[in-house]
C-alpha cells in the first residue's frame, strides 16, 4: 500500500498537534467510486464532485439518447467512465487538499495503514521542534482528535 502524507495550511505548533493532522490519502482503486461515483465521492468528501457527476451524467446520458446511440453502448460508456474515477479518486482528494491550501510532505509504503504511518512518524517526527502546545490545559482549547466532517465543503467553518 501507498499513501500521500499531506498537512494542513496552519499547523499547529507542537509536533503532536502537527502529527494529528495529517492527512494520510491511499493511492490505488476505489471499488465503491466504481460501482456508485457519487457514494464513492460521498465518502471521502468530495460532495461538489458527487453533485457534479450527477448533473453531467444526466446531461451525458441525455445527450447520448438524443443522439440515438445504442442502449448497451452507453452502459459501457458509463461503465468506463465509473472505471476511471475508480482510479482516479485518490488523485482528485489531493488535488483538492492542494486547493484548499495544504501541503503534501511525501510518500510512504507499507503492509497496511498503521505500517505506513509508523514509518512515515519514525521519520518526520525527529525532525520536527518539540514546543509545548499552549492550549493543551485551557478548557475549550485545540481537541486532541482529529476533525470531523469534510474538509472540502464550501460552505461554514469546521472547528
């Protein structure tokens, strides 16, 4: 397996803070963006992209019956197209990322997730500043998980 590691746009200042923010983003296929696009951009996300491929299929398969093309020709054609986005979520979730500011610090390999993460930590966090985090002990102060919701949402803040 091989993953992305990306940060966000304002780290925070102690390497632990830093380290629950990173975002790790699997390069490989997607069964479910395959099978449903728009589930499979739900789930990471990318509900612009979900409510995009919706409009342009539609538009798509009506233009492809306006033009008397053959049932079975356009479930192949939507098939290859679903195909494609299958492989070509990961790319689309950085692409993102890099659009909403955040910076990719590099690439890691492994058996599974936390193999991957282990090695990506035994690495970086030697390098990083150890600096008390000054919210640590006020209440309402940064959480120590990371955040919930999708990030590429354009509407509202997430805290």
């Amino acid at each position: 397996m091989t993953y992305t590691v990306h940060e966000p746009p304002d780290p925070g200042s102690d390497r632990v803070d830093r380290g629950v923010e990173l975002e790790f983003i699997k390069d490989g296929f997607s069964w479910l963006t395959a099978i449903c696009p728009p589930l499979g951009f739900a789930a990471n996300g990318l509900w612009l992209f979900a409510l995009a491929y919706l409009v342009g299929a539609g538009a798509l398969g009506w233009a492809l019956s306006a033009a008397k093309v053959a049932p079975q020709w356009i479930g192949w054609i939507f098939l290859a197209i679903n195909i494609y986005f299958g492989f070509e979520i990961s790319t689309l979730k950085r692409w993102m990322l890099e659009q909403t500011g955040w910076r990719a610090l590099g690439v890691v390999t492994g058996k599974s997730i936390a193999d991957c993460e282990r090695r990506f930590f035994e690495g970086w966090l030697p390098g990083q500043p150890i600096i008390a985090s000054e919210t640590a002990d006020v209440p309402g102060g940064k959480s120590a998980f990371p955040r919930r919701g999708s990030r590429f949402w354009p509407f509202g803040q997430r805290s």
